[in-house]
C-alpha cells in the first residue's frame, strides 16, 4: 500500500527564499489527505502535479495563518471547477465561522457539503478511521489551542503464498477468506489451515505531524515508535531562548525526541526567515539523530 508525504510548504510565518507556508500531502493507498494549508498551496499543488479534486481530507493544525491561509482559495477553486462530492474538514472550531464569514462576504454558496469535525487541545483523540488509516490528535504546545496529527496504517490481511495457492487449485475468488483465516478444503477432502498458506502482512506504518508547538515533553507519548515524524524545527539552538519565548522548537530538540522516541526517520520544517542555508540546521539536527531530513519543498518521503 501506497503511504507517502509530499512537502508543499516548509517556511514558518512568511513565504521566503521561495519557500512557502506549511502545507502536506499524505497519500495513503492512492487518496490524498490534506495536512495544513498555508497561503500559496495551490500554487504549489499546480507546481507539483497534485490535483485537489482528489482531496477529501484536510486538517488545520491551529489558527495561526501560515497554516491556513491558503484554505479559502482552495475551497473556493472546488467550488469554481463543480465539486459535488463533500470535504471533511478537521480544525479548530473557529475555521467554521472564519469560513463562513468569508462566503457570507462574498455571496458564495459552495456547492457541496463541508463536514466539519472540531478538534480539543486536552486530550489526544482519534478523529477519523476509514479502511485504510486511522488517524488521532497530538495535542501541542503552542501559543494558541494546537494539535499535531498522528496517521497509521490499518492492519491488513495476511498476504496468499501464490505458490502453494497453485499447487493446490486454490481459486483466486477463495484468497480473501484465506486471507480473513478460514481454512481451506482441496479437492481430496484435505484441511489446510490459512496460516500455511499465507504470509504474514506488511507492519502498519505511522506518520506523526508535529505543528508549531515548544519542545516541553507533554507530548511524547504520542511519539512512541513512529516510523516518520515530522516535527517544526524553527530555529537552531543558539536561538534556544527565542525559541522558548514564542513556542517553537529548535532543530537539536527535534533531533533529541525522534532519538528518545525510537523513531526511524526525522523530517524537521517551518523554518524561520533568518536562515536562508539550511545546511547548518540539518547537521545540527544530524549531530543527535543521523536520520534526519530537510522537508524541502517537492519532495516526496515514503513512510
């Protein structure tokens, strides 16, 4: 199964150095979900080839607008080009009404339903689940209520040895309740049982999506094990302090979780304006956890 993130956006509150504001793809088994969505994102969707009507999924970390600046445009353009079929819109409360405000302002009747599912800081939560993925809160600390996203992978059935499956006549029609755990019957009255005839399946895999938010540990459980993370990594440690005071993290923290945390791969991102070369940042980040990758912008990260 297909689990990908495409980076669309690695910049923090301005667009610079022709990086844009935060905004993700997550491509799971060949439908996109939408993480954030800062000023610019359809022009970065048009950059790289991504076609919003395969969007059914968006979710707004906070209200800050480098995340979400780009959602009225957005909607607005699947509104202009005939969508139908509804959007699941997951965020703060408040996106309902600054929505809202802005159709209202503009005499726009969008054309197809927005679902809205109203995301708490308290408690993580998990807020959707469909065949494919399921995918639960972070809460963050940030200056505003902000969530984190965490996606996994469901289970999947185990895999049919296509080899002995044709040793003994096994009918492709039979393979999905071999693969559920029924036992299988040939022709000679013989029982085989459906662990001798399948292989186990893949290990789910998990993405964490750490929005703005300071590096104070509250939020580590949610961490545990994870086969990406994506974590905010605005500034470098001499800026420890800066960072502290506006609630943001730097790259040498970011780096010091994904290690305590037993994570495989580190994607760190919103990076402030000051810095122009990242290099410095990623060896900074590399010096603690040697997994560590620049979210730049096109790029596509299998989970």
């Amino acid at each position: 199964m297909k689990f990908e993130v495409t980076i669309l956006g690695s910049s923090s509150a301005t667009p610079i150095f022709n990086r844009n504001p935060t905004s993700q793809i997550l491509n799971v088994n060949e439908k996109l979900l939408m993480i954030d969505c800062g000023e610019g994102t359809q022009q970065q969707m048009l950059k790289y080839g991504i076609k919003y009507h395969k969007i059914d999924h968006i979710f707004i970390s906070h209200l800050h607008g480098d995340h979400y600046f780009g959602l009225i445009g957005l909607i607005s353009s699947m509104h202009l080009n005939g969508r139908t079929k509804p959007l699941y819109l997951f965020g703060p409360p408040q996106i309902k009404d600054i929505l809202n405000l802005q159709f209202q302002l503009s005499a726009t009747v969008i054309k197809f339903e927005i679902v809205y599912y109203e995301t708490q800081n308290k408690t993580p939560e998990v807020v959707l689940e469909t065949n494919d993925v399921i995918v639960e809160t972070i809460v963050l600390n940030h200056r505003i209520p902000t969530t984190g996203f965490k996606f996994t992978e469901k289970q999947r059935l185990r895999k049919i040895n296509k080899e002995i499956a044709q040793e003994f006549n096994i009918s492709p029609q039979e393979y999905a309740l071999i693969k559920k755990g029924f036992d299988f019957t040939d022709e000679k009255g013989k029982v085989h049982k459906a662990e001798d005839l399948t292989t186990d399946a893949d290990i789910p895999k998990s993405y964490a999506y750490c929005s703005d938010t300071v590096a104070d540990g509250t939020y580590l459980g949610s961490l545990e094990n994870i086969d990406t993370l994506y974590h905010e990594s605005t500034f470098m440690h001499d800026m420890v302090a800066r960072a502290k005071e506006t609630f943001h993290t730097t790259a040498l923290e970011a780096a010091t979780i994904a290690q305590e945390r037993g994570v495989k791969k580190l994607l760190i991102g919103h990076f402030s304006a000051r810095y122009r070369d990242l290099t410095p940042m990623l060896l900074e980040a590399r010096q603690i956890f040697s997994e560590t990758f620049l979210a730049n912008e096109g790029e596509t990260f299998m989970i």
